[in-house]
C-alpha cells in the first residue's frame, strides 16, 4: 500500500532549522519538496490495496536519492546522513527524532524504477516545468558533449574472465559447494568455495599457461553440455551466452594465421608427391597434423570484447590511442540560456560519438517534446552521417568537419565535384582542370552504394602535377606494387549533405564565424565538470548499463534542481509549471 506525503502529520518548525543557510541546496529542496516530486507519478510501484504495511512516501525516497546524489555518497552512508545529519532532516522533513529509513530502501526502489521503466520520470517532469515557466522554448539551440564513466567492476584477463564464466554458468543451473549431485568432478573446483581464486601455476611460463589455458576451454565445453542437456533458466541461457562469447572472442585454434605483409603473397610451389605414400592403403597412411594445434589466445581485440563477468555490458573506450578506459560514455545536451541539461544517455564506451546523437534527440523530441533548431557540437558529431539523421528532425548540426589529412597528395575537397551534372549523374574535376564523369559503383565502409569516379590513366600520365596526385593503385601508395590506373575519386553516401557543410567552412570568415558560434559549447564542458567532478558522475556505481544511465539521469536531475532553485529564487512561477504538470 503506497503512502503518499500528505498522508503524514505535518512536520513541526525545528528551531535547529536556521542554522541551515537560505542560499543552500538542502534549504532550498526543503522550500520545494512538496511540489518538486508528485507521490502519483510513482504509484505503479505499489499495488493498489489497502492490505499491508504503509510505504514510505515514494517522494520521500526520491528526495533522499537527489541528496545521495548531491553529497556523493553511498546507500550505507545516505542511511546515517538521516540519521544524524540536521541538513539532510532539515530536507527530508524529519524530526530530531525520526532515523528515517533503512539503506535497502533505496536500493530496492531503484530496482522497481528501472522494472517499471519510471527511472527518467523526475528528470523530464523538470524539464517540462522549465519549458513552462518560460525557461526553455522548445526550438531553442541546444550544445552537447560527452564524457567517459569509469565501470564499477574491474577488467579482467583472458583466463579470469573464462574462470569466472564457467563458475557463474554452474550456478545458475543450481550447483554450490555442497550441492554437487551430478556435476563433473573436474567442475568442482569452479564452485568449491576453499579452492583458491587463481590457479597455482608458473604464469611466467608460456608451456604452463598453455596448458591451463586448455584445461580452461575443455572445462567450458563440459559446462556448455550440461547447460544443453538440463531444462536451463533465463539465468542459465544468459550465463552461456556469456561463456561462448568470451571464449569466441578471445580463443582461436587451428594453425595460427601467417604474418601480415605488403604487396601480393609470394607464389608458392606445389608439394612434391610422395609416390610410396601413395600407393599405401588409406588405413595405412600417416594423416596426423605435423603439429598439434591447440587453444591459443587470439591476436588483437575483439570489437565489443566482453571485460568483466559481473558487467559484461563494460567496454574499453578511447578517447585516443595512449588514453583509454574502461566503463562506459555519457552524453549530455544543455540549453545554453538557462544551463539547464535537456537530454542525458549513457552509451557503450567503444561506440562512435556520432552513432549517439540521432537516438538521444529522438528520445528527447518523444519525452518532452524539445527539438532544437540547431546542435552546436564539436567535430565527432559532425559528420555527414549525423547531419542527415539530424536533418530528418529538422535540427541543424552546427560543427567542425574532420580535416582530411593525407599531406602528400591532393585531398579530396581540392577537386572540383558537381552532383547535378551529366543529367544528375555527377562529375568531378582535379586541379589540372580534367573533367570525368565515369564512375562504377563501390561500397564504403558500412556496405552502402557509393559513386567512385575514375579519371583515364592517359591523362594522369602526361600531367605535371601526377607527383602530387598519384602514388599507387588507389592513389595513396608510396610504393606501388603494380601500374596504376587514373586518380579515383570516392564519394560519400551522403556527398550532397557533406559538400554543404563544406561550402559552409571554405573561408577564413567563414571559420571564424563558425568558431564564434560555437564559443558557448564552453557551457557543456563545464557542466560536465560540474557532474563529474562534484558530484561523482566520473566513476560508476553500479554494474551495467541500465544501472549506469539511472545513475547519471538522477544526477542530472539533482544539478538541473539546483540551476531551478537558482533561476526561480523568490518566484512562483516553477511551483506553478510543477503543479501543472502534476494535473496533466
């Protein structure tokens, strides 16, 4: 049975109640509690009867995450900050006396939010009572960012990782330590609660690591066959899945590769016939392998390599090559005017900024009904691909193109291209002044149908500036290994948007009225600070990426209520865009 806030006496003047300052966080959630969080938004939480204990007020909870948030502390510490902190009475409502209540609560109310699906419901309530006290206007130009979360759990090796996933695997299908009823023998270390965490080998020799390393993989296999054989739960397929993606990821067999190497491979001869092995039966012949192959860990990294069993969301992002992480990436979008932030997600660390920001402006158009005219950003937003998506939604993307930085040869943007030429079939033009329209089709990097343009090899070969131009078979080779045809000229799958943009920075007025417009961008970064730094947005709370993104909307919410009680001090118009909201 929910209890709501109105449902308890009145709380009483405290006389400790001025030592809090006016201008303070604490004092100003106490003027604002009763409108700032409506009990009715979180009534799908509770079951709608009047048989059982009376909850704590649902706002009374959340008020209590926006100060955990704000003081940047854990559920353990929230519960003795209630307890004893007059600040924390003073904003909660509670008397000398009263303890609050008990850690659990909040961890258990952040699992019914995110159950329930309500975990943003505060963040766009607020959002919504900015845009009605006149605060945002829904087609005002927003600024976003992003910054990386450093995950909860720690990243694992190869070894660890496949360890631990054969262990979570045999618990989900029911075995402990002394429950081994029809589990392998040679599984029972796995869940033998004595047995050590690391094996006791010479990890500084190769032969050993090997050794274990296939001890390892033959373990899973018997794991995968008993999760196959018996009638496995969610928990069971999920663990498995998990198994096979750490060892698919990070485990090869058969011959290793031969080295990489430039140029055409040499050509090998064929093996001479050994004719007394031929005409021996079949039977008799020596088939085995030359070497025995065995389970070896794979070269380089796979793209969305799992790092930990307990949060295998986790990734490993760059910001670039010598400064990477481990956890996840935040993005955030603020309205400039007021600073207020619009939008938050949190995304996988290893996905491209750009592959972001359509899906964080479509969420936010759906929630509260915001869709800037323009997206000041900087260049990872700035892409072609990200000015088409934004501009089916009708927002602009104001940012730096990437600079094209092959410094030995002419760029692509120093050839003249005309799309609606030869009867809208395009042609291209290089510095020498030739013109061609022929072209094929190719397929750039993500499998799209792009135009590639070919100038003929007679006039790349009398022209002066063929030095300047050509190096190889695609024009960028040093050292080509065949003759090479004419310049070719790719074009994007979205050329016209990119030639736009391009046609919109050529000038040096140009640049420099684009770096004067993007002169505010100054304000997301220092919110971001703001949520990293002070309120501890940089390191991860909780495991996974639902966890992760609660943590950030929440603290989002709690800076966004501090730059409301700013705006609003000594006016009535938030308490009445709030309580508008709460009649809709």
């Amino acid at each position: 049975m929910m209890r709501r806030r109105s449902d308890l006496p009145p709380a009483d003047p405290q006389p400790w109640s001025e030592m809090i300052p006016a201008d303070s966080f604490y004092a100003r959630l106490a003027k604002w509690r009763d409108v700032l969080v409506d009990d009715e938004d979180y009534a799908p939480l509770y079951k709608d009867s009047p048989r059982g204990r009376p909850s704590i007020p649902p706002s009374m909870v959340v008020l209590a995450m926006l100060l955990e948030y704000y003081d940047d502390c854990s559920d353990a510490e929230a519960e003795q900050r209630m307890r004893f902190d007059l600040r924390w009475k003073h904003a909660l409502g509670l008397g000398l006396q009263e303890a609050g209540f008990d850690a659990t609560v909040l961890c258990r109310f952040r699992r019914k939010l995110l159950e329930r699906g309500l975990e943003r419901n505060l963040f766009e309530r607020l959002v919504k009572a900015a845009r009605g006290a006149g605060l945002i206007t829904k087609d005002a130009a927003q600024l976003l960012d992003s910054s990386h979360i450093l995950g909860a759990a720690g990243a694992r090796d190869t070894y660890t990782l496949i360890r631990g996933a054969i262990r979570k695997l045999l618990r989900s299908l029911g075995y402990a330590s002394t429950s081994t009823a029809g589990l392998p023998e040679r599984l029972w270390w796995y869940i033998d609660l004595a047995a050590p965490e690391k094996p006791e080998i010479d990890w500084s020799d190769p032969e050993a690591r090997a050794v274990h390393l296939k001890e390892i993989i033959l373990d899973g296999r018997e794991a995968l066959s008993l999760a196959r054989s018996a009638n496995a739960s969610p928990a069971a397929n999920e663990a498995s899945a998990l198994l096979s993606k750490i060892v698919s990821d990070d485990i090869e067999e058969g011959p290793p590769p031969p080295p990489k190497r430039k140029g055409r491979p040499p050509k090998t001869k064929p093996e001479a016939k050994d004719e007394e092995a031929e005409r021996l039966p079949s039977s008799e012949r020596n088939t085995a392998p030359a070497e025995d192959h065995g389970p070896r860990l794979r070269r380089g990294v796979a793209k969305d390599r799992v790092l930990s069993v307990v949060d295998p969301q986790m990734r490993c992002g760059h910001k670039s090559q010598p400064q990477a992480w481990v956890g996840y990436k935040v993005h955030i979008a603020e309205e400039p005017e007021s600073e207020l932030i619009t939008e938050v997600g949190v995304r996988p660390a290893n996905e491209y900024d750009a592959e972001a920001a359509s899906p964080i402006m479509k969420r936010q158009k759906e929630s509260t009904g915001l869709r800037p005219k323009e997206l000041l950003c900087d260049g990872a937003y700035g892409s072609a691909d990200v000015r088409a998506k934004l501009g089916e939604l009708g927002v602009r993307v104001v940012a730096k193109l990437r600079p094209l930085t092959d410094a030995k040869h002419f760029r692509k943007d120093e050839f003249e291209i005309d799309l609606r030429a030869n009867d809208g079939e395009g042609s291209v033009s290089c510095p020498a002044g030739v013109t061609t329209t022929d072209y094929r089709m190719a397929r750039d990097g993500w499998y799209r149908p792009v135009k590639l343009f070919r100038f003929p090899r007679e006039a790349c070969d009398g022209c002066t500036l063929k030095e300047l131009c050509l190096g190889g078979p695609n024009g960028r080779a040093d050292n080509p290994v065949r003759l090479p045809p004419g310049r070719q000229v790719q074009m994007h799958y979205h050329e016209e948007v990119l030639q736009k943009a391009r046609a919109e920075q050529r000038t040096v007025e140009q640049k420099k009225a684009l770096r004067d417009k993007l002169r505010p961008r100054a304000k997301v970064e220092r919110k971001i600070s703001e949520v990293m730094r002070l309120h501890g947005l940089r390191r991860g709370r909780y495991f996974g990426e639902q966890k992760t993104d609660l943590q950030a909307v929440m603290t989002a919410t709690m800076v966004n209520s501090k730059r409301l009680f700013t705006l609003t001090d000594g006016t009535a118009d938030l308490a009445e865009a709030l309580r508008e909201e709460s009649a809709a």
